[in-house]
C-alpha cells in the first residue's frame, strides 16, 4: 500500500509524514519560547535589580550630602538665643544641600516612572478587595510622597538659609540639613519597596 501511486495512497503517505514531523516541530518550537521567556525574564530581573541600586544609590548621595552640608555650616560663625540665630552663610553647605535635593528628587521621578503604577489610586472599595501585593504598592507610594515633602522641605530650607552672600538674623534653621539627609535614607527604602511590588507578578 505504500507503493500504490493513486491518490489515496499520496494522501496517506503525505499524512503519515506531516503526522511523524510535527510532533517534533512542537517541541522544537516549545522549547525555543521557553528558552527566550527565560532569557527574557532574566534580563527583566536583571534590570530590575540595576534600577533599585539605582535608586537606593541617588538617595544615599542625597544623605551623605544632606549630612556634609550640615557639617559645613556649623563650621560658619553664628550666634544662637533659643530660637533665633545670627550666622554666616555657607556657600559649600548651599552646594551641597542643592545637590541632596536634586539627587533625592532624581531618585523620587525614577522609581515613580519605573515602578508603572500609574492606576494605584483607586477607590476605598477597590483597595479593599485588591491583592496584598497591591495593597503594599499603594502603602509605599503614599509613604514615597509624605517622605518626599518632608525630606525636600528640610533640605530647602536649610540651602535656602546659606544663599545670601552675608550674614543674617532670622529663625534657627539648625539640624535641618542633617535631619533632610536622614530622611534621604528613608526614603530610599520605601522607594525600593514601592518597586519591587510594583512590578513584582
């Protein structure tokens, strides 16, 4: 029967062929898409991990900046009565808030940008039938902003306070730059958090 030149006999030929063949094209074809998933989810681990080091790295500059500025404004003349001081200004201590600002600004955008959140805010209803995961996205997102005014509002300050080429009386303005930078590393927890759930499956 296999000989037989008819057409029942191609087709049945033909069937046997295409039946012996495609199994195996399957599983070639299977496990390429298994292979290039893997491949794929390892480059998104890998850019996920170079994005919270990313993160966590802006906002330990922003500290470490936070605190340097506050150690170049005690090094300034100033005079202190409960809470009004006269001091000096200093120009390295305004550099230096300037850039804990912008740094911890920088690290603030990004995890926000990177994190994909964008439809976190929702409902009290929603939130309450939304997965943990989702629950602790949110949590972190609304800990990022507080953390965010407060730190930034500390830091301005304390830079704004060392921009005038002379001397000043006014409010003290002591430990704020120090007690900014602290909040810096806070913040880079909570923004670590807020991504990795993010984006977490």
């Amino acid at each position: 029967m296999l000989y037989r030149l008819d057409s029942d006999g191609v087709i049945s030929i033909a069937g046997s062929l295409f039946l012996s063949v495609h199994p195996h094209t399957q599983q070639q074809q299977q496990q390429q898409q298994q292979q290039q998933q893997q491949s794929f989810s390892e480059m998104v681990k890998g850019g996920g991990i170079l994005v919270c080091i990313l993160i966590i790295g802006l906002d330990i500059a922003a500290g470490i900046l936070g605190l340097e500025a506050e150690v170049e404004q005690n090094k300034e003349r100033h005079m202190r009565l409960w809470i009004f001081e006269c001091k000096e200004p200093s120009p390295e201590a305004f550099k230096l808030g300037f850039g804990a600002a912008v740094f911890l600004a920088l690290a603030h955008v990004i995890a926000n940008l990177l994190g994909g959140c964008y439809n976190c805010i929702c409902t009290q209803d929603e939130l309450q039938k939304a997965s943990p995961n989702r629950q602790l996205t949110i949590a972190c997102l609304v800990f990022t902003w507080i953390i965010l005014a407060i730190g930034l509002s500390l830091l301005v300050i304390g830079t704004l306070a060392n921009r005038k080429s002379r001397g000043s009386c006014g409010i003290s303005h002591h430990h704020f730059l120090s007690i900014g930078g602290i909040v810096c590393f806070v913040h880079g927890l909570f923004s670590v958090a807020y991504y990795v759930s993010a984006t977490a499956t």
